[in-house]
C-alpha cells in the first residue's frame, strides 16, 4: 500500500458512541493507524478494556481518584500505559507533538478546550463534537486557517455535503456555483406525535432513535430536532454559508445523509446507511478510501423515500437555533449551554420535553448578544447562560410544586 507509517491517532472520548465506531474501524486497518492517546469521563472500566485491547502511550480521565482506579486496573494488562486526568492532559494529548490526527468525539461543551488544542496544534481534526464549533464557530474556524489544521466534519450530514462539494470546501459557495445546502433530518422518535403526546414524553421515550444508535445527549437532541438546530450552525462554519443558505427538510428514511444544491439545478446527495463507520472511515481515509465494516445499500429493499418540511410549532429548537447563528456573536454559544443544560434536567426527570425549548428560549431573551471574538467571552457566556437555565428550570419546578 501507499501507507509507509501508520498515522496516529488520539481519540477524546473512547468509550462513547462514536469513541467505539471508531475503533472499529481502526480495527479494521492495523497496518494505518496506531492508537496514540484514548481518553474518557468517569467509564474507567471500560477504559481500562480498551487500553488492554489498544495498548495507548497515553489513557486520560476525569479525576485523581479515576486516573488511581485504571492504574490499579492496568497494572496486568497495559502497564506501559501513562494514566492521566483532567482538562490539561485532555488538551495535551490532543495537541502531542507525535499525533497526527485528533478525533474529537467528547460530547458538549466539555469538548471545546482540547478540540481547540488539536487546531491550535495544526492537526488533522476530525470533528463529531459539534457542540465545540457551535459555541466558538469565529474563532474555532480561524484557528483552523492560522495554524493549518485539517478539519473534517464526522456528522453524517456535513460528511454527506463534504463530499458532495467539488474538492473539499470552497470559500464562497456562490462563487463556486453553489446556491444552498441541504441538511436531511430524520425527525427523531416523535416525528408523528401530537402536541398532547409531546407533553407527556418520558426520556427513556427520547433517546430511542428510530434510526441511529447514538449518546443520550444527541439522542433527545434529534428528539427536539435542536440536533439539526446545531448542525445547521455547525454548516455555516464549515461551508462558509449564511443561514439562509442551509435549508432543512425531513427525511425519515435516513438513506440520504444531505445535499448541495448547485446553480444548474443539478443536486448531489451522499447516500448510504444509516451507521457512523462510513463518515468515520471517510474522514480517516480521505482523500483515500477504505472499507468500514459499513454493509451495501440494497435499493431492492429499501423502499420509497420521502421528504417533509420541518414543523417548528412543535419543534422550536430549530427555529431558535437559526434565531442564534442570526443574531450571532455569543448567542450560539448561549443557545448551547442552555439546551445541555435543560437536557440534563429532562434526562434526571426534572424538566418536561417541551420544557427544553422553554429553558433555551427564555435564556435566550435573559442574554445578551455579545462580540464573540475572545475566548474568554465565550466561556463566560457559556457558564452565564448554565447558571441562568438552572435558576429558569428551579424556579419552574418551584411554581409546579406550590
Ligand atoms: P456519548 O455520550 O456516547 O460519548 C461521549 C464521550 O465523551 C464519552 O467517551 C465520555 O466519556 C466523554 N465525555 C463526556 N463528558 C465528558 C467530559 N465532561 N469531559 C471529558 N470527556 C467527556 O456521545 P456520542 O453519541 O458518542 O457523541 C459524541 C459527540 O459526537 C457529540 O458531540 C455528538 O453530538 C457527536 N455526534 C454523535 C453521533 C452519533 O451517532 N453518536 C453522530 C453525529 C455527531
Ligand atoms: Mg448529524
């Protein structure tokens, strides 16, 4: 093969849903890729199989007490292993002068600092953690620019537009013939409910996608449709596109991953199942190809295919998302922390689905929109904007209980 060294690999967020798909893809490929760094939050055990498996320079966790329990665990089986904890070594491994590229699969807002590192230290970033570009997009981006990083989009839709664009990004999509792009939206779990069923959701309800197997975070994201909120933020920092550039539709099937739309008419789609492997392999590879463990779309079997406008009366978070990446600068990042934040009460059984959009909107009215030029700024938005969804969502609860 072309492949004379293997390219290393530091994977942020090893134990999560897009942590194990790509394992399973380097799996595939011993002779090209070689684990570097695996990181995780509180999953020590789970950890601690991996680095037996993977054998990692470097294992990364939350706490002191965390870092203790997998040496103990490692002592047997992967004692070359360096344990490390906290947001410095999380940033170092991304950033480690013997990786070459960095998978940024942490989920949230948790994944900024050392997805940042990655660009900031000119590496091939490959890019699931969309939370990190929604919150710092301007900055992230131009990070990215000065220090000659190569970044990759993982969601499945930008992957999809990533390919369907004439070699890699363009700088103006107008220029390049370019009119809009189109993000597919399966609709989540709840697609059909009525607005009485919506109230009455409960979360193991919400993170049962019908489609994709994924984290509990993005699962109730694409149950609120705020998931596409995100990523239509996410399109317009990669693609350099105007909001009103990136069009939505719902396509329950989830056979089509998304679409450019060009000025002759012609439109491209990329398609294939619905499994994470294929854009994880696609952005390894590229601009090679390699296989993905990923089985063939079968058209015989597939059946029809169908397409919907979004309803952002019983879906909001779109509607706010695009009201955020309008109005710009620290709003993004407000609408962000307000939604991890609501999410989590949902998902503790403190909050009603419906109530998420509630949570973000009135956050968003609280906070003003700020230049988001500095990174300090956008920190200090995000922990604003936490502090003032946990009070909207206390103070809701407390009116509830009187
Ligand atoms: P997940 O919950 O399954 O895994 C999250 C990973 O991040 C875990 O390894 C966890 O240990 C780590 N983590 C969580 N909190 C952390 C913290 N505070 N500090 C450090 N590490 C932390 O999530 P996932 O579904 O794999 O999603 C990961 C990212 O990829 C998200 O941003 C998500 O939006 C994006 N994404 C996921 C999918 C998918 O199919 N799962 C698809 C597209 C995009
Ligand atoms: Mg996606």
């Amino acid at each position: 093969t072309s492949v004379e060294s293997p390219q290393r690999i530091t994977l942020l967020g090893a134990t999560g849903s897009i942590g194990q798909s790509t394992l399973d893809v380097l799996a595939r490929h011993p002779s090209r890729y070689r684990v570097y760094a695996l990181t995780a939050h509180r999953k020590v055990d789970a950890l601690a199989a991996l680095c037996q498996t993977w054998q990692p320079e470097v294992a990364v966790v939350a706490t002191a007490s965390d870092a203790q329990r997998l040496q103990e665990l490692l002592r047997d089986g992967a004692a070359a292993t360096t344990v490390r904890y906290g947001a410095q070594a999380l940033a170092d491994v991304a950033a480690a002068p013997a990786v070459d590229t960095v998978m940024a699969a942490i989920v949230g807002a948790a994944g900024l600092l050392p997805t940042l590192a990655a660009v900031r230290a000119g590496k091939r970033v490959l890019l699931a953690n969309k939370e990190a570009l929604v919150m710092s997009g301007a900055i992230f981006m131009e990070a990215v620019a000065e220090h000659g990083a190569t970044l990759l989009p993982i969601d499945s839709e930008h992957n999809a537009i990533f390919q369907c664009l004439p070699n890699g990004t363009p700088v103006s999509l107008t220029a390049t013939g370019i009119d809009s792009l189109v993000l597919t939206a399966s609709g989540g779990p709840f697609l059909q409910a009525s607005a009485a069923e919506l109230a009455a959701v409960t979360p193991a309800q919400a993170v049962k996608h019908p489609n994709w197997s994924m984290g509990q975070k993005i699962s109730v994201d694409s149950a609120t449709l705020m998931n596409k909120g995100l990523e239509l933020i996410e399109a317009c920092w990669l693609f350099s596109a105007t909001p009103d550039q990136v069009e939505v539709v719902v396509h329950p099937q989830s056979v089509i991953h998304s679409m450019v739309r060009y000025a002759d008419g012609s439109v491209l789609a990329q398609m294939g199942q619905p499994d994470m492997r294929t854009p994880i392999a696609h952005a390894l590879a590229w601009p090679e190809r390699i296989s993905s463990g990923v089985a063939a779309l079968d058209f015989t079997r597939m059946g029809s295919l169908s397409f919907e406008a979004p309803d952002s009366t019983r879906f909001p978070c779109l509607r706010l998302a695009r009201e955020a990446i309008c109005a710009g600068g620290t709003w993004p990042c407000v609408l962000n922390a307000a939604n991890e934040v609501a999410v989590a009460a949902f998902l503790a059984g403190e909050l009603s689905f419906q109530g998420i959009a509630e949570v973000i909107e009135a956050v968003m009215q609280q906070m003003p929109v700020r230049p988001a030029s500095e990174l300090a700024t956008i920190l200090s938005a995000d922990q604003e904007a936490r502090a003032c969804a946990t009070r909207y969502i206390a103070a809701q609860s407390a009116l509830a209980s009187d």
